[in-house]
C-alpha cells in the first residue's frame, strides 16, 4: 500500500511524511536486525519518498509510544542486567546508541548532503511525560542523547519533542491538538529554536469499549490555519493515515487493532470525506502564499 497512500498524500497536498522506527520491529532479537523485509523494510519506503519528491522526518527514539506495543522496545532489553530504561543508565544508553547508530547508518544515503529526502531526525519522544520521576538523571539522559547525536555530525537536523529542557544543538517540538497557544511560551524558553509543530493530531485512537473518537474537520484546519498565522513554521499531522496493527503490535492497556484515527487516508487507505479534501484546499492555499 505505501505507494499509493504516499501518492494520495502528495495530491492531497503533503510535501513531507512523518514516520516511527520501531525498534521492536527491526531488533527483535538482540544483534538480529531487519530492515530489508515486509514493513521493516525502511530503505524502501524513503527511496519512495524520495522518488514522489517528499521530505521525510525520520522519528527514531528509539523510545517512539505511538500506542504500539512496548513503546517500541524489543522485550529482551528490559531483562538485559542492570537495565533502566529512558534515564542516564549505562547499559540503555550503549543499547540505544548502538540501535541509533545502526538506524543512521541505514539512511545516510538518504540524508541532505547526498540529495536524500531525510531532513529531520527525532531522539526520544516526549520526554516531558516521565521526567519529573527521573529528576537530573533524567537532565543528564536528554544532554547525553543531543551530544550523541550531534557527534555523528549529520547533514539532517535533530529535534527532540515535547521534552521540557533546552539542549544544545537539539530543536525541541510541540505535539497537541492545538499548538498556537503555546507558541509565545516556546519562543521565550527556547528562543534559537524555530516554532515546529511534529504531532497535529486529527484524530485520536480508540480503545475497547469505548466510543470511536472524532474530530470536526472545521476544528483541524482552525488549528492549522491559527498556526502559521502565529508565525509557526513547520507542520505535520499525527496521524495523515493510521492503518491497522496487525498481529500483538497494539500497545497500552484496551488499545484497538484498528488505529484509524479519524484522518484524512482511512484505515484502508481511502480519502476521508471530508476531511482528506478539506485540508487539501487548505493546503493548496498555503503553498500559493508560502512566500507570504
């Protein structure tokens, strides 16, 4: 399916797609990678990026949430000895570097400086949520993540988002349904830092028992409109299309095999009437004034 949904996105007026890597996924066994097969098969799917003239930012974590099973983490590492996951622990930070490492490696193709589509790369993921519990462990986890990263020296730009500290050489992003607010707030504790929006959620996921959540297409293009006419300058959906998790790869407690969402692509990659040609306009209108 991805070159359809990818094409789809395109005329539906995206010009950069946003996806997880999921170390679970391409790890399962500690020292056995996949990057080559099924839906692991990364370096495809940027080369039809690539091919269809979109951008990609590449959201390693390798942490990710995304409500898939174990937040991403393959299960072995939790057993691994003296293991503490997500905080300035020596034994994470070599796994995570290590996975990292090898994640680079697979797309430095495809980074800037060899006219790839890979302009933006993401270390951890949300980091706000749980740093209060890890306190200046957890300052010293997200300084070590932007040294690691800035080390490799990479063409692509890094960013951390939603995570509460200013790290040098890292950008850090706002996730939310609405991000305007909070752009004033942004600019006065991270003022070298440009106004990007990673995680506009058009939608939500659903779990068992529970009503499937919607949101107006009227309030999705409010809260996009609002955003750049509050000087934000970059933008993406969370999600554009969110598809099924097949297999035991749903995570959190009750979460649904359908991740539909509720967005513009359906869970079976049909254009959402109306939102897929709503935000199409919208989007039309904004490329024909970006100048502005």
């Amino acid at each position: 399916m991805w070159p359809s949904l990818l094409r789809k996105a395109k005329a539906g007026g995206i010009n950069i797609i946003e996806t997880y890597v999921f170390w679970n996924l391409h790890e399962p066994v500690r020292g056995t990678y996949d990057f080559t097969t099924d839906s692991a098969n990364l370096p495809y799917f940027i080369q039809l990026c690539k091919e269809l003239d979109l951008y990609v930012c590449l959201r390693i974590g390798p942490y990710v949430c995304a409500e898939w099973n174990f937040g991403g983490f393959p299960v072995w590492l939790k057993h691994l000895p003296g293991v503490e996951l997500r905080t300035n622990n020596e034994v994470y930070l070599r796994e995570m570097k290590r996975f990292t490492s090898k994640v680079v490696d697979i797309v430095r193709p495809f980074l800037p400086d060899k006219a790839g589509p890979v302009i933006l790369l993401q270390i951890e993921n949300e980091y706000s949520s749980i740093s209060d519990a890890y306190g200046e462990e957890g300052v010293k986890y997200t300084e070590e993540c932007g040294r690691f990263v800035n080390e490799l020296n990479l063409s692509a730009l890094w960013f951390m988002c939603r995570q509460p500290y200013n790290v040098p050489g890292i950008i850090n992003t706002l996730n939310d349904f609405y991000c305007h607010p909070f752009i004033d707030d942004h600019r006065k504790n991270f003022p070298t830092a440009p106004a990007m929006w990673t995680e506009h959620w058009p939608g939500w996921f659903r779990w068992f028992g529970h009503a499937k959540p919607t949101r107006p297409t009227e309030d999705v293009v409010y809260a996009v409109t609002y955003w750049f006419a509050k000087g934000g300058c970059f933008h993406a959906y969370y999600m554009y299309h969110g598809g099924t998790n097949f297999g035991r790869w749903a995570g959190g407690p009750y979460i649904t095999t359908s991740y539909d969402y509720d967005v513009m692509l359906d869970e079976y990659g049909l254009e959402r009437y109306p939102k897929y040609h709503h935000t199409k306009r919208l989007h039309d209108i904004l490329f024909q004034f970006e100048d502005v």
